[in-house]
C-alpha cells in the first residue's frame, strides 16, 4: 500500500466529518440544552406541588414579528438589485433577483398579516386560566 495514498484518504474521510460532524455536535448541544432547561422547570414545577403551592400555569409568550419585516425589507431589496443589477448587464438570467425579491415580499405579506391579525386579538384573556387557590395549610 502507498503511504501517499493512505494519507491522501485519510485527509479526505477527516474533511467529511468535519463537515458533517459539526452541525451534527451543534444540534446535539442545542437539544441538551433545551432538554436541560425542559428538566429544571419541571422539577421547579414538582418541587411546589410538593410543598402543597400551585404552580403558575405556562406563559403564553407574544413574540414580536420584526424580525419578518426586517428581513423581508432586506432580501426585497436585495432581489431588486440583483435583478436591476441584470436588467444594466443586459444578462438574460434574473432568476437570482425574482427568488430574493418574492421571499422578501412574501415576509413582508406576512408581517403584514400577523399585523392586522393581531390588532383584531383580545388583549385581555383572563379567562384563559382559572384562578389558583389559596396554598394548602401546613400539616402537623
């Protein structure tokens, strides 16, 4: 066997799991955490009906979409200097400008949408959760 070959072959398979190997390490990181913050609220949960309390219900978190508007804004305008960009070449291919322009215009639509949507939700929920009673008194 030629020792050039086995090196050649060896940096080859190491490149592979270097790519593939280290999403792989972030996904399982990332699952270990979430599954670690899962575990503590959980055992925070437990520990207060242990001591007779009853637990906040979930949160429902309200997120904030401007992160759609921001972005859709960017690739809009990036798609529309591709295809501009095209249109002074005198290239026939505006492919590039029409796929960022209409994932652009399509957060932008959607940011738009979950805009008005939340405008028509009730602000108030209080009957989404009854209320909690009063802690159970201690033993003896």
């Amino acid at each position: 066997m030629n020792p050039s070959a086995f090196v050649e072959s060896a940096t080859g398979m190491v490149a592979i799991v270097m790519i593939f190997g280290m999403p792989i390490i972030a996904i399982i990181a990332a699952l270990a955490i979430v599954m670690s913050v899962v575990n503590r609220r959980h055992k925070e949960r437990m520990k207060m009906i242990e001591q007779g309390m009853m637990p906040p219900p979930p949160r429902k978190q309200k997120g904030n979409y401007y992160g759609l508007l921001i972005t859709g804004a960017i690739l809009f305008a990036f798609g529309l200097a591709l295809f501009a960009g095209e249109m002074a070449g005198r290239g026939r291919d505006y492919t590039g400008g029409f796929i960022f322009g209409f994932i652009g215009l399509a957060m932008l639509a959607c940011f738009a949408i979950i805009r008005v949507a939340r405008k028509n939700e009730p602000t108030d929920r209080t009957d989404a959760y009854p209320p909690a009673p009063p802690p159970l008194p201690p033993q003896t």
